[in-house]
C-alpha cells in the first residue's frame, strides 16, 4: 500500500503504511522501501513510524512525514543509507 514516491540515481523511494491504520499502540509501524528502478526489486526498507506520507530527497537526505511516534526512530538520522552513502532522515 505505497503512499508517495520520489526517485534519485536509479531507485524509487516509498513510503508505505505497511500495516492496517488504526489507533493502537502494537500497531505496525510504517517504511520507507528503496527499489531498483531497473529490476524493480525492494533493496532495502527502513521502519519510519505510524503512517509515512509525503517524502523528498534534498542535499542526500530524504525526509519523511509521518505521525509522530515515540521511540520509533531515533532523533535524528534513522539507519538507511542510500547510495553512495547518503541517509535517510526522520524527523519528529
């Protein structure tokens, strides 16, 4: 259930609810799934939170909305680096 996408060098960038949408605190949080735009294979996935919306990549960084959730990413840069090294970014 892909939200938003945003492409950069040859991957697509997605976020996806990933679970239902409810309020419930054992909810399964969000991703944001990296594809190969060649082979359309998902080569990495980082978990962003409850509901990951709208994303944009800038200066190396793609950022990401989403409802906010404690605890689910660390302030700051979330473990996900993109090509050539670059992150993604999950701000609160």
């Amino acid at each position: 259930n892909g939200r938003y996408i945003a492409f950069d060098k040859g991957y697509a960038y997605v976020s996806a609810y990933v679970g239902p949408v409810g309020i419930d605190p054992n909810a399964q949080l969000g991703a944001v799934f990296q594809v190969d735009t060649a082979t359309l294979e998902i080569t990495a996935e980082v978990t962003v939170g409850y509901q990951p919306d709208e994303l944009v990549i800038q200066d190396g960084l793609i950022y990401v909305a989403n409802s906010f959730t404690e605890g689910a990413a660390p302030q700051g840069a979330a473990p996900f680096y993109l090509p050539a090294g670059r992150k993604i970014l999950v701000r609160k």
